[in-house]
C-alpha cells in the first residue's frame, strides 16, 4: 500500500504523526465501451451544448444549477473564498461510546500507521479505545474541505471512517409502515424458530462473489479460444477529434464577423476575381 496523506493525531497535548492508507479497494471488474463491429474504444467530446463547439478543459468552469434551472458560473476566485483547510491535523474532540455512533453515518475507511518515533502514543491510544470500547470523533482536513470522521480499532490498528453529515442521511418515510398492521404471536414464534435454525456467526471467507468469478473464466475462456480484436491504435489519444485547420479558419471568420469584417471566404473571392480580370487584360495588351 501506498501513502495517500499525512499528518498527525492530536488529543490534549499528545501528538501522533501518522501516515493515512486506503483500507479497501475496488476489485468490480472494468469494462470499456467498445465498438462492436472491430472493438475499438469509443471516445467522448467535451461539446458545448448551445454552440456546438468543442470545449477545452481550460475553458471549462464549473456551474451549479438552480431549481428553476438557470446556471450559475462558479469561478476560481470564488471557491476562493469558501471556508476551506489544508491543516494536517486530526484533531480528537471527544470519546463516545462506540454503540451511540449508527453505521449509517460511516463512509470510506483508511488505515492510520504511525511513525517509528511515534509508535508509543499510537499504541496508547489504540489500547486506550479498546479498553474503554469508545471512538474518537474527529474532524480532518482531507483535499482542502473539512469532514467528520471517526478513529476506532480493528485488527490492532487505528482506523479512521470519514462520516456523512446528519443532511446527507435519508429519511425512510414510507406511507405503507405507518398502517397498524402487526404481526401475530404465532408469525413471531415462526420467525423466531426460523431465525434460530438459520443463526450462527459471520466469517467473511463464507463468501465470494460469484459473478465476478463467473465473468472472469468467461474473459479467460474467450482469450484461450483466440476470440480477441486486435483494434488498430487511435492516431488520436486526446479523445477530441479536430480538423485543426477548420478550426483556426472557423475561429478566424469569426473574429472577423465580430468586427463586422464578413467572412474570410469573401476577400479570398475578391482577390481571384481580380487576378482574373487583371490577367486578360494582359492578353489583350499583347
């Protein structure tokens, strides 16, 4: 694994320098969009969609659509002016019980390693959270916007699971829950035999992901039988498809309309109907 941040725990006066790792990773199997006739890989244009023009990154801003759908340019000065933090801190500020914090609000998980020099305070921590079963909320500082966060302990390391904010959870307001409908005694007794005959403990390695495994020897099988495309490499890599002289000549007749110019097709005219008459006129002369 590799580092993807750094920085350092800070409850009281004790300061923990750590370095801030993944914890998991996708492993759902990538697919491209493909060309069915010859496989080739479809590629998109960043087109704007009322002039029709291709749009470079650099001219591209980001914009936030209202309710009644009127777009707002959102610049680099503004987002400039935001509250935002680039602090390396993961600042404790306070223990709870670890049962008061709903799964709900947990989101990506990440692996805290300490520091050589800091491996004491960091075990004294980790035992100290396990001793007393609390996490620690946080709040951290991750690609410049401020989250919550909570430090728990799994396998004997520190792990750090960034939190939705109480917005972000849904509120599950369906009308046919609310009717006075129960269950029976003897509905209850049946499940709870059935939940019986069915209970036992979670071991992970119980499971796998069929449909990933199935796809797999799928791909593998179609390699094996030679029924692979090999699509002639895009001269193009950029995935926008431009005549560059139809551009500048485009941009070009524009400027000059801008100016009240007309278009750079009319004076190439003029000038050949000028060299034409020219020219018989030298014919006659001689």
């Amino acid at each position: 694994m590799r580092a993807i941040w750094k920085g350092a725990v800070s409850f009281g006066l004790v300061n923990v320098p750590i370095r801030l790792y993944s914890a998991t990773e996708n492993h759902d199997v990538q697919f491209r969009q493909v060309h069915r006739e010859d496989g080739g890989r479809i590629k998109y244009q960043r087109v704007c969609s009322i002039d029709g023009e291709i749009v470079s990154y650099d001219d591209i801003a980001k914009g936030y659509e209202t309710e009644d759908g009127e777009m707002v340019v959102l610049t680099d000065e503004d987002f400039k002016d935001l509250p935002a933090t680039s602090s390396k801190e993961i600042s404790v500020e306070k223990f709870v019980p670890a049962e008061q914090i709903d799964p709900m609000y947990y989101d990506k998980s990440y692996y805290l390693e300490p520091d050589k020099a800091s491996t004491k305070p960091y075990i004294l921590l980790r035992d100290a959270l396990e001793k007393e079963n609390r996490v620690a909320v946080v709040t951290v500082s991750i690609r410049t916007r401020m989250t919550m966060a909570v430090l728990r302990v799994h396998e004997g390391v520190i792990v750090m699971q960034t939190m939705l904010w109480p917005d972000e959870i849904r509120k599950p307001d369906f009308a046919t829950l609310d009717d006075d409908a129960k269950a029976t005694k003897q509905e209850l007794a049946m499940a709870d035999l059935l939940i019986e005959q069915l209970a036992g403990d979670y071991q992970p390695d119980d499971y796998e992901d069929d449909y990933a495994a199935a796809l797999e020897s799928l791909v593998k099988a179609k390699v094996e039988g030679g029924e692979v495309q090999l699509a002639p490499t895009s001269k193009d890599d950029s995935g926008e498809v431009v005549d560059l002289l139809a551009a500048l000549k485009k941009s070009v007749d524009k400027a000059k309309a801008s100016r009240g110019e007309g278009t750079a097709e009319k004076p190439a005219t003029k000038t050949a109907a000028k060299k034409a008459t020219a020219k018989k006129a030298t014919k006659k002369a001689s």
